[in-house]
C-alpha cells in the first residue's frame, strides 16, 4: 500500500488515532489534572450546529476525566488545539517534510493541501519548531571526530571569505558541528564567526575528550588546545583530506552544508536571518533521522510529530505560564 493511502491521511477520526497514540503511547491523561485512571470516552457528541454545519459536526475523540469531570481531546494543550487546519492535513504536511531530502516550500504545502497560503506558512514553522532538538550532550564523548565549519548563507555569490579583514556582514552565518560517531549534525545560526562567538558553542556542545576536526580558520588555531586532540586540513591550499591520515577531513559537515544550501536556494529563497533558526533545524532533523541513521519517512514523521506534543503545554506548565 502506497504510504499516503494511510487512512490518517485522508480520515479524520484514523488521524485522532494517529495523534492519541502518539500524545498518550500508554493511554489516555486528563491535561487538566493529570488523572489517568478513569477517562470516559464520549461517542456521538456533535458541536453546535453553524451556518456550514446546521447538524453540527461530531466530535471525535472527546473524552471525560472521571476527577476533574472535564471534557478533552488529544488535540489539547498541542498547536493543534488553536488550529482550524483538520488534524489530516496536519499529518499530511508532516509527511511531505520529513520525507523529503531538501524540504518542502509553504507554497507547496498551500497548493497540495489546498489550504491558505498563510495557513500553510504557519503549519511549516510549527512543524519546524518541533523538530528542534532539545539535545545537549556533548559530541564526541568518548574520544570520537567532531568536525566543525562555518557557512555563509544568502544572495550573495560571492565566494566563502576566509581572511579576517573581509567578512560580508550582511549575509547569515551558520556553524555546524558534526560527531562522526553518532552521525548526527547540531547547527548554530550565529551573528559573527569571531572568536568570542564560536568559542562558547564548542566548548558547550563539544566534549573535551573530542578530537576536533576543522579547516585553517584562525579561530580553531586558539581554541584546538581545549580539545584532547585538533587536526585540520588547509583548504585555501586546496587540501581536503590529510595525505598521511585520511580521517582528517571535513567532508562530512561540508557535505551537510551542500544539502542545506541546495534546498535553501530551491524552495526557500525569501528566508529571512529571523527564521533561519527553524529552517536549520528542520534539516538538522532530517539529517540526524536520515535513513542512514534507521529511519524511513514515515518513522521521522512520527519524531517530527512527537516534537509537537512534547512542546504543548501540561496541565502543570499552562499554570505556571499564565502567570507570567
Ligand atoms: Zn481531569
């Protein structure tokens, strides 16, 4: 059966399945109390009729907390919640961007969906935000390679800068880390490449046992000793891979950067420095859950959608946001 025949696709009431199992894997929790003893399962309730709906539309996955007595859905407390988008087409809009390498567009997603254009601009930076990692432990616990590079991201062609004198400012930089071990890349949207900026990021994300694999920019010649061991390679010498030890490289992160400026300069020509944060994640995420790491799309799918429900908010943290 073709993937996009699933009936969660299509069906609403398979999407609240869908979603239930991934909000509650071990059943059902009241989001108001947190009772999880004894939920009642509503059937046949029906919202009040409207101009659209003069019967009124069914309400499909109400439940009642035996404690609390208050009603609820697998929807509350989630950005689905305060969407009119139906849970289907949320579930669509996930697919086709965890399942595709460079990303998809919101235009795209407004045209295949069939749904507003701003509609779908909020869908994709919601779906985005949940695929940002909350992941801190260090890379190359252990002793392993961590390759760190920095990229320019933006309209102008001109070639990557690498004396100090001339940096474009205007353009958005990007610092990436990659641990070869455990294959997964952490990127940083960052203001300069100096050394009082990326400093801080390998010393927070990047183990001391690390061997740290760069390129011959300055900033790695002060900061190489903090790490059990710094090789690099001299790219303005057209060096890419140490002749005498060929785990000197950093192939791998500048790989990551070909597939991140490829499906920027494709699909996202009007990102703006504000959002480049999100898109970044986006494609770390996909990245990290590649089918080289073991996921198939629609198992990255479900992470992405796992993001969403860790991210709503609990009966405890919608209390102690409020007060703020
Ligand atoms: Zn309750």
């Amino acid at each position: 059966m073709a993937i996009l025949n699933k009936a969660f696709f299509h069906d609403e009431a398979a999407a609240f399945a869908k979603l239930e199992s991934i909000v509650w894997p071990k059943g059902p929790t009241c989001p108001h109390c947190g009772n999880a003893e004894k939920i009642y399962e509503l059937k046949g309730v029906r919202s009040k009729p409207s101009k659209a709906n003069p019967e009124g539309v069914e309400r499909l996955g109400l439940k009642k907390c035996g404690a609390c007595r208050k009603q609820f859905t697998a929807r509350v407390g989630t950005v689905f919640e305060s969407s009119h988008v139906p849970l289907h087409k949320w579930l669509q809009a996930a697919y086709l961007m965890c399942s595709s390498k460079k990303g998809v567009s919101s235009h795209q997603i407004h045209r295949a969906l069939e749904v507003q254009y701003k509609t779908a601009w909020f869908m994709t930076h919601r779906l985005r935000e949940a695929m940002r990692s909350g992941q801190l432990a260090p890379f190359g616990s252990g002793g392993g390679a961590v390759e760190s590079d920095e990229t320019f991201i933006g309209k102008d062609k001109s070639v990557r800068q690498r004396t100090w004198h001339f940096r474009p400012t205007h353009m958005n930089k990007v610092l990436s880390l990659v641990d070869r071990d455990t294959r997964q890349v952490r990127s940083f949207v960052v203001k300069d490449i100096r050394l009082s900026t990326i400093a801080p990021i390998l010393a927070e994300n990047i183990s001391r046992e690390a061997r740290l694999m760069t390129d011959e920019a300055l900033v790695y010649m002060y900061i190489g000793h903090n790490f059990s061991m710094h090789r690099h390679v001299n790219h303005s010498a057209n060096e890419y891979v140490k002749l005498y030890n060929p785990t000197i490289h950093t192939n791998t992160v500048e790989g990551y950067f070909s597939i991140f400026k490829r499906g920027m300069k494709g699909i996202y020509q009007h990102c703006s420095s504000k959002h480049l944060h999100r898109y970044m994640a986006e494609y770390d995420f996909r990245y990290n859950h590649r089918i080289a790491n073991g996921y198939n799309d629609m198992e990255r799918t479900d992470v992405a959608l796992a993001g969403i429900v860790g991210r709503r908010l609990t009966y405890r943290g919608s209390r102690s946001t409020s007060k703020h």
